[in-house]
C-alpha cells in the first residue's frame, strides 16, 4: 500500500502505514491511515501553492481528445473518498483554500470540501462516484466535461504564506 500510495504522489514523498489494517475481513471497508512527508508545496514568487488533493497530483487528463468515435468502457463502477488532514509548520500560514467544487451527472458525483482545521491546518474531502460502466460516443461531450471539472477541482491549490526552507521536516 504504501507503494501504490507514493506512486500516486509528487516523487520523493515518503509515505509510512500508520495503523494496522484487518487485511482478512471480507466484507466492509479496508481503512489504511498514513503519514505522508515530503516536497508538496511550490513557490510562485510571493506564495506557496500545495495541492489539496494531492492523491490527484499526478493524474493525467481522462479525456484529451475533443471528440471520440468508439465507446468508453470502464472496468467497473466506482466510488473513491478521501480525506487528508494537513498540518502547516508553525511559520507558514493557510492564506486561502480552493472553492468547494460539486459535478454531477444521472451516472456520476463528484464533490470536494475544503476547510481550515486546528489553529495551523485544513483538511480536504473529495468523493467521486461514477455507477455506469459502458458510454456511447454521443455521450462523450457530457462524459469529458464532467471530468474537466473533476481536472479543474483536483487541481485547485492553496495558498500558503511564510517560509518552508527554515524548516526540516
């Protein structure tokens, strides 16, 4: 897990399980907690951006083209939810955070919510469901603006202030 999790994130995170998974339930949910370090931020000149949604961050775009031809089958139906708690070192401060974003469709959800958390800190949630598996390509248009939008919220930055180089962790 924690490989498939750093794959996920910008190189040169370090990702560590936190908890003990009950890897031989067979039903409900399998919950792994992580404490994830490394270059998340970047500097544009007067402020620091991080990615909310960093298990996002190195996504490609689902749907570059602006037409298709042939249908779109997906594997299966899906539902993905995270939730990431971000502390800030004690000299950076959160300026702002992204809008919360909502996209819906008859076969999809995607909805985002940002909020400050603790005195330092914000947390992200983001939850995306899509139940329909197999897309004619008249259905292309609706299907690539739905996950434009997905692109254009999971992107959304905050805007941090302070200085990140005084600090080593």
């Amino acid at each position: 897990l924690e490989d498939e999790i750093a794959s996920w994130l910008p190189d040169g995170t370090q990702v560590t399980l936190t908890n003990s998974p009950q890897w031989d339930k067979t039903e409900g949910m399998l919950v792994g907690k992580f404490r994830v370090g490394g270059p998340l931020a970047t500097n544009n000149g007067q402020r620091w951006a991080v990615p909310v949604h960093i298990f996002e961050a190195n996504e490609k775009p689902m749907f570059s083209s602006a037409q298709r031809t042939s249908p779109i089958y997906f594997d299966y139906a899906s539902r993905q939810t995270d939730e990431v708690h971000l502390v800030l070192p004690a000299n950076v401060g959160l300026e702002t955070l992204p809008a919360n974003q909502q996209a819906k469709t008859g076969y999809a959800l995607y909805t985002t919510e940002q909020k400050r958390e603790g005195a330092n800190g914000f947390v992200a949630i983001r939850d995306m469901a899509v139940n329909t598996v197999l897309f004619a390509p008249a259905e292309y248009k609706e299907l690539k603006d739905f996950y434009d939008k997905v692109a254009a919220g999971d992107n959304a930055p905050a805007a941090l202030k302070g200085s990140l180089h005084s600090q080593n962790n």
